[in-house]
C-alpha cells in the first residue's frame, strides 16, 4: 500500500498547477487552519504558509491537492498535529526526498494532553476523574488556549532556526501572539461561567480541552466515529440520556448531516444548535484561531444560557 500511495503523491506533483507559487519568503506548511492561524500569526510581516485541509473537508479523510503536494515538495518547515489526526499525510511526508523540517505539535514542549473521556457508555460520569488512563490521547489539542500558546512558542522556535535573519520578527509576534491569547482565555471564561453545570451533547468528541479549560462538560457523545453514523441502538442510548438529563443542546458540527441532531431533539425540549472545531466557515490567516474560540464560546454560551 505505501508505495502505491507514493506514486500517487508523485503523480500529483507531476501535474500540480505551474500557475501555483508559495508565499514569498520562508517556504512552510501546515495542516490545519486552526495551526495554520498560529503559525500564520508568528510569521505576519515575514510570509504566508501554505493551508492544506480548506474550507468544510475534514481532516479526518482529506484528499490532497497538486498544489498541496507542489507546497511540501517546497516546504523548508511543515506543521501538523502529527501522524495519528492527520493521517493523510503519513505517506506524503514519507516520501518527500528534500527532508524538510516537520514539526509534530501534539509533541511540543508544553503541550498537556488528555485521554479521551469514555462517553460511549450510558452511565453516570459525575464522579469519574477527567481522564481514562488506558484510552487514547484526545488530539484536538488546540481547543486549550494554553495548548496554543505553547504551539505558538514551538512555531517561534523552529522558525527562528530555519530563517534567523527574521528571528526578532518572529519573537516579537510570537509574544504578541502570546499576549492576544492570554486575554482571550480570561474573557471567554469570564463569558462563560453563567452556563457552567448545563448539560449538553456534542456531535463526536472533539471538545475535552475547551471544556476542562472552561469549565464545561459534555454529558454525550452522538458518535463515537465522525467518519461513521452512530447504529439505531447508540441513537436510542443517546435519546435516553437527554431526557434522563434535561440536556439543553445538542450540537452538530458543520463538516457533518445535522439531520440526526434534528431527530435527537425533536420533542425533548433540547436544542439544536452548531459547534465548529475547526473554523471551516472562517477565513484562514493570523485572526482565524482567537475567532475560532471566540465563536466556539459564543455557541456554548448562546444555547446554554436560560
């Protein structure tokens, strides 16, 4: 399988659009928009990197573009989460022959991660600690703020090693980045002490870091795949447990049917209502990730309120 994979990457290179050109400066990719925005943030004043998962698609099955493999045949610095949330990418930078400088920030200093929490059971988590320690790590790492800031200082680093002649550039922005998203955390807690305590589902586990931060905390999860529709007897567990609960929302996401949502809450007195994890309907660059969990708060607080 690794080398078909590998001859697909070099067919797309070979017919990558010529009329695509990276950002002038330091050659760099990343993943995701929410890193792409952290990145993006050190960088201002110094060049773009290239976004590769736009709009709606969904980093959980993403087909590359020519011009995404055009970017890393580039890339002088890729960024991602790492090989367990964007596996697409495994064989592409596996097979890259240039050995760019590619920088896993699920692993970078600072980083707290957390298991997974088991909401896949119909049972009362009241009393349960945070985290499963035989489960896996929940790799949505950028929805804690201070995960962020941690990311940003990784990013500082790798790019000051890679074009030292910005390097005060790149330290300036990345305390001023730092700075933004050290407000930012106080004022969406701030925001969101009023709702604390309401219960509420969310599409698929992709929450645990903004809740722990903010002090909320999902009584369900509707499916325990993104990727795959929940069966009739995961749906009937989940009916039960927002009657059972009072649950007051139930989110969909918008990479995702929200059809089911809507026959969850039809006659139970919950609402349906919209989370987005990832900013797919934000424009990409420097402001995305401070809109991202602003919007993120805004959902929270706008549903769950009395």
């Amino acid at each position: 399988m690794k080398p078909l994979l590998a001859v697909i990457f070099a067919t797309l290179l070979a017919v990558a659009t010529p009329a695509w050109a990276q950002e002038p400066g330091l050659s760099v990719v990343t993943s995701i928009k929410p890193i792409h925005s952290l990145v993006a943030a050190v960088m201002e004043g110094a060049g773009k990197p290239h976004l590769i998962v736009r709009g709606l698609s969904s980093p959980h099955a993403y087909s590359m573009r020519p011009s995404d493999a055009r970017a890393l045949q580039q890339a002088k610095l890729v960024f991602w989460i790492g090989p367990e949330f964007e596996a697409f990418l495994r064989s592409p930078l596996a097979a890259l022959s240039h050995g760019p400088k590619i920088v896993a920030l699920a692993e970078a200093s600072g980083i707290k991660k957390r298991r997974l929490p088991d909401r896949h059971h119909d049972h009362d988590h009241a009393d349960e600690g945070d985290d499963h320690p035989s489960g896996p790590f929940d790799l949505h790492l950028w929805l804690d703020p201070h995960n962020a800031i941690a990311m940003v200082r990784a990013a500082e680093t790798a790019l000051v090693a890679a074009d030292p002649g910005n390097a005060v550039l790149y330290r300036s922005n990345s305390q001023e980045t730092i700075t933004g998203l050290q407000r930012l955390t106080a004022s969406v807690g701030k925001g969101l002490a009023g709702v604390r305590g309401r219960p509420f589902v969310v599409f698929h586990d992709a929450y645990a870091y903004f809740e722990h931060r903010f002090g909320l905390r999902a009584a369900a999860a509707i499916a325990v795949n993104p990727e795959t529709p929940p069966g009739a007897k995961r749906v009937a567990e989940i009916q039960a447990r927002i009657s059972e609960l009072g649950v007051v929302c139930v989110f969909a996401e918008p990479q995702f049917s929200s059809k089911l949502v809507a026959l969850l809450t039809d006659g139970t007195g919950a609402k349906p209502a919209h989370l987005d994890p990832l900013g797919a309907l934000s424009e990409p660059g420097p402001e995305h990730y401070p809109n991202l969990i602003r919007q993120l708060a805004a959902s929270f607080r706008d549903c769950l309120s009395p």
